[in-house]
C-alpha cells in the first residue's frame, strides 16, 4: 500500500513541478527539466511495478488450505465406499 502512496506523492510532485520547468529555455534549463522529468517516471513507474507485482501471500495460503481441505473431504468418501 505504501508503494501506491509514493506513486501519488510522486504524481502530485510531477503536477506541481511541470508548472515551473521550461523546455524551451537554455540548455541547461532545458537538460534539467528533462532529467527531473525522466527521473520522476522513473520513481513512479517503479512503485507502480512495485504495487503491481507483490506477491499475494494470503491469497496463497487461503487457496492451499482450501485445496487440503477439499482433498481431505475426497479421502473421506473414498474411505466410506
């Protein structure tokens, strides 16, 4: 969740922040704003890959516990016959 949080502080700081950057200025406005920019994708594409692909440990153990039982529950009625 935390990684989701630094992708809209980044967001917002992008927002804020492209207010005041010139692209048309000289070359060293120009290579500033370009790197802050480049730099600030970097930031939320990361986070944002971060939030996409962490791993879902409960989801796991809910699905092995419900496999186990349900295999357990076969065992049962097979014994029963």
């Amino acid at each position: 969740m935390k990684n989701l949080l630094y992708v809209l502080l980044a967001l917002m700081m992008l927002f804020f922040g492209l207010r005041y950057m010139t692209l048309s200025g000289n070359q060293m406005q120009t290579v500033f704003a370009m790197s802050w920019l480049c730099l600030a994708f970097f930031v939320i594409g990361g986070n944002f890959t971060q939030f996409l692909y962490r791993p879902k440990k409960l989801v796991r153990v809910k699905h092995v516990q419900s496999y186990r039982r349900n295999r357990q529950k076969k065992r049962q009625r097979q014994t029963m016959r």
